[in-house]
C-alpha cells in the first residue's frame, strides 16, 4: 500500500526547546492514524508541521508522493480542524465553508454544489445562513469539518477537534467522524490526548512522549502489549495496577515482597536475568474472581460503581491495585474475595529500561 | 426575647440599604463632576455676556441679559492674526487634515499590527519594543529633524507634510494597540486562513479586517481627538493657507493690541472644542468598551 504522509528525519525546536527529534512516521493511504500523547509530548506540534504552519528545522513532509516541505499551507491539499473551531465570526455558515474556494477563485456554480453536498453529509442544511456565534459547539465543530470537505483535502488533520465538547456531544461526533471516514476513506491524521477517542477511531496509534513515538501499533496491540511503562501507564482507563519486584529464574516466577506469583503462562520477548529488578502489570479486568487453591484473598477497601461495571479498591503486600467487576456484583467494603492473577494477559517491564520483557 | 429572633430571616434577594459610606460616595462623585464642569459652565456663561458685564468682574453669575453677538463672530469675523474671517476657514483646515490624517494613519497601524501579530518575523520582538519606545518619546524632539527632511523633499508646509507628520507620529500607538488586539484573537482563526489559501493581504481583508471594528473604532477616537487638538505641528508643519482651528484659535485669543474681548474667546474656544466632544458624547459607548476589551485581553 502506498504511503500518503510522509515524515522524514523531523526535527523542530522551539529556541532551544527540542520539542521534536529526528521523528519517522509513514501514514499510508486512507489510514486513521491517531497522535496520542499527555500535552506537552509534541503532537500539535508535529500535525502543525505536517500542515506547514510551522517551520521545520530539519527534515522533510511528503504527502502524496510530493515534497512539501517548502511548500505553503494551502498547497498541501490538507484541511484542518481545530479544537477551537477557528470560524470566521464575520462570515456566515456559508461564507466560511466557501472561503477557501473563493481564494482559489473556484467557479461560484461549482462552489455551490460543493456546499450542497458537504452540508447534507454533515446535516448543516439549514444553517448555512447563521453566523458562527449563533451556533452550538456541536454545530460548530460539524461546520469546521465541512470546511475541511469542500476543499477536495486529500488528508484531513484533526487537532483535538471534540476537546471543547461535552463528553455526550463528543461521543456523537467521534461516531460521525468515524462514518466520515468509513464513507470518504481520505486518509485521516488526529491528534488527541483523550485514549478513547484514540482507540476508537484509529486504524493506528502513535503514542508520544517528549517528541518521541513510543509505540506506533493497532489500538489492540497498544492495550493488550504496550512497548513499554508509560504506554501501559497512559492507556487503559481505569489505568493498569503495577507491581514492583523481582524475577526469580529458579521457579520462572514474580517474587514480590514475600509473595510470589508464577510465570509460566507468560510470554516472555525476551527472558531477564535472575533476581533482575521487574515491573508486573496487570489492568484491572485480567485480575478475576476465583475460588481455587492458587487464588489469594483479599479485603475490599473502595468501591466504585461505574454503572457498567464496578471497579472495587484492594491492597496486595500494601500496594493498592483496582479490580474491574460486572456492574451488577453486589459487594460491601470490608467483604473478603478471592482473586486470581491472569498472568497471560499480564505486562512484564524492566525497571531500569522500562521495556517491555 | 432576644436580639436575634427579631432580626428577619434571610430569604430572597438581600435588601439593599442606603449607608452613610454610599451617601459619602455619591456626594463626592457630585462634587467631582461640579469641579471638572465648572471651567465649563462659565465659559458657556462668560461667552453670552457682553463686555461690560464681564468687566463687572462676577464671573460665576449668569448673565443678566443674553448677547449672542460672540458667537457669530467669533465664528466669522474675529482677526486670526491680519485677516479677520473668523475661525470658519480653521475649522475646514482641521477636516483637511484630520480626515486623511486619520484614515492613513489608522489603516497603516493595522497592517503593522496584524503583521506584528501575526506574522512573526525574524526581530520582531526588536521591532516592537522599539515601537513601544517610539510611544514615549516627546515629540518635540523630532520636530526639528522633521522639519529639515520635509523641505528637502519639498512637502514642508503644505498639507501632505502635515498628513505625513500625523502619520508618522500615530504609528507607534496605532501599532501598539492594533497588535495587542490582535494578539488576542486566536490564532487558529489565522492558521484556517492559511490552510483556506489565503496570503498576507487576502487574510487582512477577509478575515481579519472584519474582526477589528471595537479596536478600530478606539483608534479612530484616539486619532480624530489628537490631531484635532494638535497645535505644536499644525503650526509647524501645515504652513499658512493650511492652519488648523487651534492655531488660529490661538491667534484670536493672543491679541497684542485692542482690547480682550473675552466672551469672543470663550465662543471660539467652544467652537473649536465641539468636534472632540461630539466624538466623545457619540462614541462613549465604543469607547469605553474598547477600552476595557484592551484591558482585559491585552
């Protein structure tokens, strides 16, 4: 499959600031490809990049099989999204989908059409003639994507558009981005800091920190083998319980204060050195109730009822670690409950590296 | 029973009481306003007399009969310095050289502004401190270094040297508030324009221009009432056919020989103030608000 963006090499500092450093990321065709990372990590910064509204220091941009690292904005076929809608307020709904159209000098017969068929796909019909204050967020936010439409963009760039939503509306629109997709098959850039819009819409996420990819893999992979701590720490919500132990080759198990758990059902990538200092991670819904002999019991210190499901609070060796339970679990503090660690879908970090073992 | 059970139980909106703290408030805002109209009152007051009443020295009454006869010629007959036309020529010589004045001067500080705003380009941050520095500098000083330029290239004393002077000397403030307004858009709107195919110029026209009405506005009333009032370069710079309504102003006034006619003064002087004031009283609204949007975002 043939790439349709291309980042080579790219670094960009801020003064003295690296914000990011010689970054690769090849995004093919008609791919969603989700930045994700906590602020500050470089995101906006590498989409902003992409669409050439900052300056590079060094590297190049390819899209579509064009260099366009010279290039201006508005000749890179991208359109733009942005979390704080970046309407025109002088210009009606109209106006400002037509906009970019009028400074191509684009025939007003074709605009029109244009306008037609990006308003109905995002059912905004009926406010062409409004101006941007008299709308909702939702509104708002479906106008700036339909600015984006009738430019014919070839990659859309999403700079963390559902933001400045509430979480109803934002659980709207990430299901209408996504039928965009489904039905345009453009090929999609997105920036968020939020991990479910990330592993809901995206084909592929790149997990940043500091400037720098930590792991690029399908939303699957990510959350089930994250490549290292903090990609296991950031996503997952509620986040994943981590141990701090040792390895203890002799029986192929997790020595951890005076406890030990086995290991044989896990897959190692590679398998550390004796009594190496190692990280057990383990997401709430992989620790399961179980009455059998290998099970530990436990107190129940905190509930919290999360409707679809219950996340109880426990302590193991004092270090306290969450359980997801069905909603409907009928459990009171203090009651006492047997678990079982499901160590096959469990993470295992070096300390010092903080990889993935 | 005690004190506290008669008090009435707080319920609804809390009852508003007229304090002594308020009523001294009030008292001294009154006598505030009396102090700055005063000047006001009596030059309103002196200029309806006629020269025998005002010699009688009591300046604050009103007058006993009223004399409109300063008012007409103070507008077309008083002597600004050999010629007696009044200050009818002045006041058109102030338009010839507000109006452009005001125009240019405010449309070359938003383009300075939207490009300090906007588009950061290397040293910009020098440039606009020299801008800020440039705000501060007394005129005066540059009166002289100005004068020599304009007479080599030979628009001294005429009315594209003053115009000239008043945009040259709007530019730093213009600049200054124009960024600051700017600045405090979002700069998304300005990264859509780009991404929408938009240049310097298209983006100025089309989307930022739109935006700038309240900052226009203050700029204008701050322009329009500068220069209007300017005295120093208009006597300076706009030579003798081009005086502005304040230097001839200043001539009815400066009388070496004759006698003071006081209320003919006291008219004109009205006269010349009625363009800043009508500003002020149509515009107060927009004032005000613009003031205050500077304040809370720049």
């Amino acid at each position: 499959m043939k790439n349709s963006v291309e980042v080579k090499k790219l670094s960009f500092n801020y003064g003295k600031l690296e914000i990011l450093k010689n970054l690769d990321l090849n995004i093919q065709d008609g791919e969603f490809m989700v930045l994700l990372g906590p602020s500050g990590c470089g995101k906006t910064t590498l989409l902003n990049c992409i669409a050439g509204l900052l300056d590079l220091n060094e590297g190049q941009i390819w899209i579509e099989n064009d260099n366009v690292t010279w290039k201006e904005p508005k000749d890179r076929h991208i359109g733009m999204v942005f979390q704080s809608y970046a309407l025109y307020p002088s210009m009606t709904v109209e106006k400002n989908l037509s906009f970019g159209l009028r400074m191509m000098n684009v025939n007003k017969g074709i605009i029109q059409e244009k306008i037609k068929k990006a308003s109905e796909l995002l059912q905004i019909g009926d406010l062409l003639h409004r101006k941007p204050s008299q709308l909702s967020g939702g509104q708002r936010q479906r106008v700036a994507i339909g600015r984006a439409l009738v430019r014919d963009a070839k990659v859309f760039l999403f700079d963390e558009p559902l933001s400045n939503l509430d979480a109803k509306l934002r659980a709207e629109l990430r299901y209408e981005i996504k039928k965009l997709h489904r039905d345009l098959g453009n090929t999609m850039i997105y920036v968020t800091h939020d991990q479910i819009e990330a592993m809901t819409l995206a084909d592929r996420i790149a997990v940043m920190k500091n400037g720098v990819i930590q792991q690029l893999d399908s939303p699957k992979q990510i959350y089930n083998k994250p490549a290292n701590l903090f990609v296991a720490d950031f996503i997952g919500s509620p986040g994943m319980n981590f141990f701090n132990g040792k390895y203890n080759k002799e029986e192929n198990s997790f020595s951890f204060n005076n406890s030990n758990i086995s290991l044989e059902n896990y897959e190692f990538e590679n398998q550390p050195e004796d009594t190496s200092s190692i990280v057990l991670g383990i997401r709430p819904e992989d620790i399961l109730l179980n009455k059998s002999a290998n099970s530990t019991e436990f107190k129940i210190e905190l509930i919290e009822p999360m409707g679809a499901d219950t996340l109880i609070w426990l302590s193991f060796e004092n270090v306290p670690f969450s359980v997801r339970l069905e909603g409907s679990s009928n459990y009171k503090l203090g009651d006492l409950i047997h678990l079982e660690f499901n160590i096959k879908r469990a993470s295992l970090f070096d300390k010092k590296s903080e990889k993935r073992i | 029973m005690s004190l506290s059970s008669l008090s009435i139980e707080p319920s609804g909106s809390k009852p508003k009481h007229l304090t002594i703290g308020r009523i001294g408030l009030y008292c001294f805002i009154l006598i505030c306003a009396l102090f700055f109209l005063m000047p006001l009152y009596v030059m309103i007051v002196t200029s309806l007399k006629d020269m025998d009443e005002i010699r009688s020295g009591n300046l604050l009454y009103i007058p006993k009969t009223l004399s409109f006869y300063a008012w007409p010629k103070a507008w077309s007959e008083a002597c600004t310095g050999f010629v007696c036309e009044g200050l009818k020529p002045g006041l058109i010589n102030s338009i010839k050289i507000t109006v452009p004045s005001v125009i240019v001067s405010v449309s070359l500080g938003a383009l300075n502004g939207y490009a300090l705003a906007f588009w950061r380009f290397k040293g910009a941050y020098l440039f606009f401190g020299l801008c800020l520095f440039g705000a501060f500098i007394p005129y005066q000083v540059m009166v002289y270094p100005l004068l020599k330029i304009e007479s080599a290239i030979g628009i001294y004393s005429s009315l594209p040297g003053i115009i000239l002077v008043h945009t040259i000397f709007g530019m730093p403030i213009l600049t200054l508030i124009f960024r600051n307004f700017y600045a405090s858009l979002p700069i998304d709107l300005f990264k859509a324009a780009r991404i929408d195919g938009g240049n310097f110029l298209k983006i100025f026209f089309y989307v930022i221009i739109p935006m700038s009405t309240p900052i226009t506005i203050v700029a204008v009333i701050l322009q329009v009432t500068g220069i209007w009032n300017d005295f120093l370069l208009g006597l300076v710079f706009a030579g003798r056919d081009n005086q502005p309504m304040t230097v001839q102003l200043n001539n009815i006034v400066q009388v070496d020989f004759g006698v003071a006619e006081y209320n003919v003064d006291m008219a004109a002087t009205i006269l010349t103030s009625m363009i800043p004031l009508a500003v002020y009283f149509i515009s107060g609204r927009w004032f005000v608000r613009g003031i205050a949007a500077g304040a809370i975002k720049g």
